[in-house]
C-alpha cells in the first residue's frame, strides 16, 4: 500500500497513542519555591499585604508569607506592582503613584527583587462588600414577624476609596408595627498619605417609631488608617457635618455637628470566622447639643465558601429624641449572607 492510503493508515494507527501522551503530560503548574527549600505547585491568585495566595488541587487556597518566598515561576504573566515609575522592563500599565508591569519569573536573578513587589495580579479597581438577611415569623398564641437586610460595598482605587451602605428593619408584633426604619450612606476618602486621608460623606434615615421623616447629613473630614491588612482593618476619623431633621411631632431643625467614625474589622480565624465593630457619633450643637451614636458590633462566620452566618447587637442612641420617644433601640440580628471577595 502506498500513496495517500498509507499515509493515512500510519495516520489512524498513531493518532490514538500521540493523543494518549499529550493527555498523559501535566499541564505546567506556577512553582513557589520556599527560602528553606520546599517547592509548592499550583496556580497563583495574588499576592497583597505581604500574603501570596495560591490554589492548589490538593490543598485548595494556601496562604503563603511572602518573606518566605525566594523565587516564583508563573506559567502565565504576573501583573506586578513596584514602586515608582516603569523602568522599561516590562510591559507597563498606568497605576497611580506606582507602575503596573507583567514578568514569569520573579527571583534572586529576576529582573525585579522580591522586596521591591507590593502587589501581584491586584486590580487597579476592586470590590469587596457583604449583603445579609434575616428575620423570622411566628404564628400561634404569638404572632410576631422581623425581617432585616443590609448591604455594604467598598471600592478600591490606588488613591481613593469608596464605601456604600444601606440597611433596613422592619418588626412587628400582632398587628402593631415595633420598628422600622432604614438608612443609606455614601462615603469617599482620598489618601494624602498611605495612612492619612479626607473623607466626604452623606448619609439619609429615616425611623417611623422614631417619629422620623428625614434625617440627613453631609460633611467632611481628616482620617488616618491604622491597619489595613487581609486580616485587621482599623481606621479613625473625625470632622464636621450640616444635619437637617424632619419630625412628624416637633419643629424641623437645622444644625452643625461635630462627627466621628470608627471602623474595625479583625479575622479571628482567618477565612472562617471574624469579629466587627462599626460606629458613627454626632453631637449637634443646635439641636438641645443631642449625642447622637449608631454602633453596629458582631460575629462572621463563614459555612461555605462566600457564605456566612451573622450574629450582630445593633445601638442607636439619641439623647435628644422626638417628644414622646426614647433615647435608645436595640436590635440583635440573626442573619446569613454573602461575601464578595
């Protein structure tokens, strides 16, 4: 047999063994190799705060120190981020203060020191947030219903940082409604400076029980940002704010205020379970010099990947209520969600 017919019955008899070795050869796996000799495989997802994070098949998501790294070999680009401007070396992205570049490998003999590396495969523009729920109905000798939501976003950039709010309760007992109310904020902070920053707000409640139609406030003010790691996040600011109230029972006031805010988050354990306390404070100066404090503290737990159960003690405090109305409410909210990572 010769001709075309011999080419391809040497064609079917060695395509099934070359296609049983192709499938036999691993695909090439990015290789971290350790200062004290280890080698993992895997793929990297990033590295940020001096944590590298690779997925692996074994293992899943391991969690590296990257002092500990002396070399790193990618089977794809790495987006790196150094400081300064791009020195020519690599392909370059625009990143604010620092230049973006892609490289494979990264080492004692790579074109960059590992020290010098703040970031890899970190994108220039980032979300993270939590959306939960809860609630509950009973029916019988009682009936009682609840349900509460809340939302928050933030929104990275090199220089800037955007956070979203909004929440939302709603109780009642029988047929008399004992809470409902709902709040929305919105609030940018640019950074001078790694740690210090100015932030702008605005911020819109409203509590029915509270004889609350509309209570808004916008301002600004000077922050600093202690920690802001995969694992603590603390930061502290303070300012000035123009609060406008609407009641249903009392004249419509008008008034500047002295504002601070508190914001902590620490990873107990971490990936699995995490601790929060969030509080925002005013003090109005026309309006009877009120003390108003929301303060929201709790427990994260995650059950499966992005999904948590929420246990969290909300305060709302006013010395200066309504007519009629008191200074304090209580809340403790039992609740699953959703994290966005």
């Amino acid at each position: 047999m010769h001709g075309p017919d011999c080419y391809r019955s040497l064609l079917r008899q060695w395509t099934p063994l070359l296609m049983s070795l192709l499938l036999a050869v691993p695909a090439w796996a990015d290789e971290v190799h350790l200062l004290n000799g280890d080698r993992l495989t895997g793929t990297i997802v990033k590295m940020e705060e001096h944590v590298l994070t690779l997925q692996t098949d074994y293992g899943g998501e391991i969690k590296v120190d990257w002092t500990k790294v002396e070399r790193v070999i990618s089977a794809a680009p790495l987006k790196i981020l150094v400081p300064g401007e791009s020195r020519g070396v690599f392909r370059s992205f625009f990143y604010g203060r620092h230049a973006l570049h892609e490289v494979r490998d990264l080492g004692p003999t790579g074109p960059v020191p590992l020290t010098d590396i703040l970031a890899i495969n970190l994108e220039p523009i980032r979300l993270t947030g939590t959306v939960t729920a809860g609630g509950n109905h009973t029916q019988g000798n009682s009936n009682a219903k609840a349900f509460n939501s809340a939302a928050r976003f933030t929104l990275y950039a090199e220089r800037q940082r955007l956070l979203i709010e909004a929440k939302y309760n709603y109780g009642q007992a029988g047929a008399q409604v004992t809470a409902r109310n709902s709040l929305a904020s919105l609030k940018h902070d640019y950074f001078v400076s790694k740690q210090i920053f100015i932030e702008s707000f605005g911020m819109l409640e409203k509590d029915t029980l509270q004889n609350l139609q509309l209570r808004s406030s916008i301002g600004s003010g000077l922050g600093y940002q202690f920690y802001e790691t995969a694992r603590t996040m603390l930061s502290l600011s303070v300012g000035l704010a123009h609060v406008s109230e609407h009641f249903t029972n009392s004249p419509n006031t008008q008034t500047p205020s002295g504002r601070w805010s508190l914001r902590w988050e620490h990873a107990l354990w971490p990936d699995r379970v995490k601790v929060f306390h969030r509080q925002e404070g005013f003090y109005d100066i026309n309006a009877g010099n009120a003390f108003r404090l929301n303060a929201d503290q709790g427990i994260r737990i995650t059950v499966y990947k992005n999904l948590f159960f929420n246990v969290e003690y909300d305060l709302r405090l006013n010395t200066q209520p309504a007519p009629g109305r008191k200074t304090t409410d209580e809340a403790v909210i039992f609740g699953v969600g959703y994290e966005l990572k």
